[in-house]
C-alpha cells in the first residue's frame, strides 16, 4: 500500500499560478466576511438556490436525474422519492443539510465518513450504504460501441479500510501544520479519496459533499451560496480530465497532484466571483426587478430557462420575468432557443 505525506507533495505545488489563486480566494474570502450588511432575506435566497443547484448537479454528474417539478418538492420535503434515482437524490439534500447545519461537529474519520454514506443511501433498498466495497471496483470509460475502457484501478477491497485510515491521519496531520494552506490540502485529499474508490455506489457524490465539508470546516464557506457542484457539473469533460492526469501512476506514489487541485482552486475562485456577482445584483438599491433579469441573463454562461431566472431571484414574480424576457426579445439583447417548456435564452454577445 502506498504511503501519504501530504506536507511533502505540498511544496510542489508552490508555483506561481497557484500562489496567485490561494492570493485570491484568500482576498475574496476576507470580502464575503465583511458583507455584515447583506440582507438575510438575500443570503436565505441564495442559499436555496444553492442547496437545489448542488444537489441537481451532483447527481447529474452520475445520471441520477428528475424533472425541476420533482426535485424542487423532494428539495422542499413535499413528497416521498418515487424511483431510485429520486431516493438518492432525496438522500443527498439530507446529507447536504446535515454539512450545512452540523460541519464544525463533523470531524474528519472514517467512521464519520461512513456515517454520511450510510445516509446518503437511507432512502435506498440497496444494503451498500455506510459500508466500505466489498469487492474490488474500476473506474472505466464507456465507448460508443458499448465496450468498457478501464481508466483506473483503485485500491482493492482488503485494503480500502487502512488506507482510509492513512489518507485521514495525513490530512489531519498536515492541517496541523499553521504553515500548510488548508485550501491546497483539500483537493489532494479528495483526489486520494477518489483514488483509492471506497465504496461499491456513490464516491464521486461522497468526494463533493467532503469537499464541501472541508471547506467549510476551514472558514471557506462560499459554497453554501454558490453551487460548487454545478460549476463541476457545467465543466465536467475538464474535471475528468485532471482527475485522469493526476491519477497516473498513484499506486506508484509518483502521481502529480497539480492538475486536479489547479482544477479545483479555480473551481473555488469562480464561486466567490458568481458570489460577488450576484450580491451586487440582489442589493443593487436602484436596480429595477427588470434589470435584475436582464443582469442575470448577461452573467449566465450559455443558456438559461424562465424558471432558472425565477430560481436565482425568487423575489421577482412570474410576470415581472416573462414582461422583462419580452422586453429583451424586442430590443434584441437576448436570443431565444427552442420553445414550449424546452425555451431558454442566451444573452447576444454579437449585438454591437
């Protein structure tokens, strides 16, 4: 079994690029604490989006999907989940909840660790939850012709137990360290989660809720305002790219950790931008609801649904929008795609 220093592997990651990310991420997040006059009713806003976002974004990472009508009364514990997907996506909020409301108790062991992954399946009819695999996994690629490409091989099931062990007692050691960032600590942890696949079901979910976790435990908090996981999801091809360079030759102990936590340090300074976007939206005191929409619109890369704008400003009414859409259809600053219940809108960044 390889061994895990993650003090050692740290000093490589000291190049300017990511000296230059930690510098930014460390500035917004002294800007996000000194927001004391944002109103609750705005952080409540954007904290619902959040939690609806993640919890669609992550599941869709693994294809567990249900329609927006759905996944908003399972979000709101309206209804019971009626399929497996609606299971898992019904034990993923309640986990979510729980990092949310309980992260400074939640410490960072395996028996922690398999306590979330007991809930994340308590819905579920399946026996795996809370339980290391029981049998060796891959990781593997699908080819258009239906035949499995092999991408990775984990750890195997005799071994998942002490290496989990190992990658928590190095985590832990090494954030002992005042010297050693927390925020370069974390992707490394996630990727050796990753790597060695502790569970038969559920490890690419269970790596961003502890991403989560860990950011939250370490004052970095953006991600209950902003989905991390939809920024994930949204450059997905780019995640399992770095996840695949920073893998090679990890059983080796030779693996390079600089793809995936470049990846993921972006990943963090994208959500504190969004963040900061859309604060100064939802407090703007002589932005007009319409300007609100159109504003929206503008900062949303590609495409966006009415019930999206109505999600990330729940203040505006249904009315409000659709006048403002009309409005931004006939001045041309908008261009609509398909129709019915599949419209969405893309801002024209080709209008002169």
């Amino acid at each position: 079994m390889r061994s895990f220093d993650y003090k050692i592997e740290y000093k490589k990651l000291l190049l300017p690029e990511i000296v230059s990310y930690l510098a930014q991420i460390h500035e917004q997040k002294g800007e996000r604490n000194s927001l004391a006059g944002v109103r609750k009713e705005t952080l409540s806003d954007l904290l619902n989006i959040a939690k609806i976002q993640s919890t669609e974004a992550s599941n869709r990472i693994e294809g567990i999907v249900t329609t927006e009508e759905r996944l908003k009364k399972i979000m709101l514990n309206k209804t019971m989940p009626k399929n497996r997907s609606e299971r898992e996506i019904a034990g993923y909020r309640d986990v979510l909840n729980t990092i949310h409301e309980s992260y400074e108790y939640i410490p960072l062991k395996p028996g922690m660790i398999l306590q979330l992954h007991r809930d994340l399946y308590n819905f579920s009819s399946l026996s795996i939850g809370g339980k290391f695999k029981n049998s060796d996994n891959v990781i593997a690629e699908t080819l258009p012709d239906g035949t499995q490409l092999v991408r990775f091989q984990p750890v195997p099931a005799w071994e998942t137990k002490d290496a989990m062990e190992n990658i928590c007692s190095a985590f832990q050691e090494a954030q002992n360290d005042p010297e050693l960032d927390p925020l370069l600590l974390i992707p490394m942890f996630i990727l050796d989660f990753l790597c060695i696949h502790p569970f038969n079901d559920g490890n690419g979910r269970m790596s961003r809720l502890l991403t989560l976790l860990l950011l939250y435990k370490n004052g970095y908090d953006v991600g209950k305002f902003i989905s991390i996981e939809k920024l994930i999801a949204d450059t997905k091809d780019a995640y399992y790219e770095v996840l695949q360079e920073s893998s090679a030759e990890w059983h080796e102990g030779k693996n390079d950790y600089l793809p995936f936590v470049r990846y993921m340090l972006g990943v963090v300074v994208a959500a504190y931008r969004e963040f900061a976007s859309r604060i100064e939206i939802f407090t703007a005191k002589k932005v007009a609801k319409p300007d609100m929409v159109r504003e929206i619109i503008k900062n949303t890369k590609g495409t966006i649904s009415k019930s999206q704008i109505m999600n990330q400003c729940p203040s505006i009414s249904q009315k409000t929008v659709e006048r403002a859409l009309s409005e931004l259809l006939a001045s041309e600053d908008i261009i609509k795609i398909g129709g019915g219940r599949y419209t969405k809108y893309v801002w024209n960044r080709n209008k002169k």
